[in-house]
C-alpha cells in the first residue's frame, strides 16, 4: 500500500512540474484595446501609387527619443486639433500626434494633440 501512495506522489509531482512549463502566453483578448502612443512625427511618408508607394507611413518619437514606424493606410482616421477629418498630407514633421496602432504596427488612428 505504501509503494502505490508513494509512486502515486511521485506521478502527482512529475506531472505538475511537466504541465507548469506549458503555459501558454497570454493573448488579448477580443475586446481589449490597443495602446495609444504619443509622440511627435519626425518623418511622414505619403502614399503614391503612380511612384510605387501604395500605403502611407509616420515615424514618430516618444517621450524617450525612441523612434517608430507605422503603416497608414486608407482605412486610418486621422484627426486634426479641432477633431476635424484630415489626411496625411496635412500633418507636419514636429507635430504631437496620439496615435492607435493594430498589432501589425498600422495606424488605426492618429490625432493631433496640442
């Protein structure tokens, strides 16, 4: 009886050291948000279809100086001071913008922020 208990513990113990190392990484879930960054633009690229250039893209840098790059494409809204519908074009190297990225690093959203 007490070699069935003790090989029982033993599988017991096994068996949860084995299961604790499959832990999955977390994934957001359907309705969780997508951070907002807020920076200001050092460089904006301007989709030109007649040049090959079929999506737009910003750079921009945090608070930190660190720089990224985000995909816009027609699909994003971009928002001007007033909260007035603007496009890209309209946006300026230095200008403070918030911007909601997709996982992808696309702009959902951009906003110009005083």
């Amino acid at each position: 009886m007490k070699k069935i208990v003790i090989v029982l513990l033993a599988l017991v113990f096994i068996s949860s050291a084995t299961f604790a190392q499959m832990a999955t990484p977390e994934k957001k879930s359907v309705g969780e948000k997508a951070k907002a960054v807020v920076g200001k633009i050092v460089n904006i690229t301007v989709a030109e279809p007649a040049k090959g250039i079929n999506a737009g893209a910003i750079t921009i840098a945090d608070a930190v100086g660190k720089t990224t790059t985000y995909t816009v494409n027609s699909t994003a809204k971009i928002l001007g001071t007033s909260l007035d519908v603007i496009t890209l074009n309209k946006l300026k190297i230095g200008d403070k913008i918030k911007i909601t990225p997709t996982e992808t690093n696309e702009a959902k959203s951009i906003k110009v922020v005083k």
